[in-house]
C-alpha cells in the first residue's frame, strides 16, 4: 500500500492528494520491516524480471529521489550479497537452467 501511494503521488504531482490508511501506524507489526528482503531475478516471464530489476533499482536510488526534501528516512538498508538456489537432478535441474 505504501509503495502503491509514492508512486501514485509522484505520478499526480500536486493534482492529487494521497493517504495510506494503517491500523498499525508504528508499522511495527507490518510485514515489510519483519521480511528477510530478498529479491528474486530469475523467473520465466520477463515480466516478473523486469518487475525486479525496477524493484532493486528504486531501493538503490528511486525512493531517495522520489523523498527529496522530505524528512523522511531513505536508507532501508538493502544489500546485494547473492542467492543460492538448489534443484533436485533431473526435471528440477532442467527446469531452473531453463528459466
């Protein structure tokens, strides 16, 4: 939701005012601070690909462009460090080299 509302915001400009409604207004109990932030790249549709790339480059720089001149925090504190990935022998193995 949160997301949904900065780009929509950015997106109007001023035209448009735009409100998150939270029952936990701390986000203490939101799943996003709680995930481990693992983004994966490898899927079969480009969409989804492209879906990642634009979700890792907005953590890079896009959400500390988009808050210029705001007092808000922009450091979520992503790090590329890799994935592992593991298939079984046979169809598994075929599969993930596939895609």
């Amino acid at each position: 939701g949160s997301s949904i509302a900065l780009h929509l915001s950015e997106m109007a400009g001023r035209r448009l005012r735009v409100a998150v409604i939270e029952r936990d207004a701390t986000y203490e109990w939101a799943s996003a601070p709680r995930s481990a932030g693992g983004i994966r790249q490898q899927f079969s549709l480009p969409v989804n690909i492209q879906l990642s790339l634009y979700g890792i480059e907005f953590l890079k720089t896009g959400l500390k462009d988009l808050c210029a001149g705001l007092d808000v925090d922009t450091d979520v504190q992503f790090r590329e460090n890799g994935y592992l990935i593991l298939a079984s022998p046979g169809a598994g193995e075929k599969s993930l080299r596939e895609n």
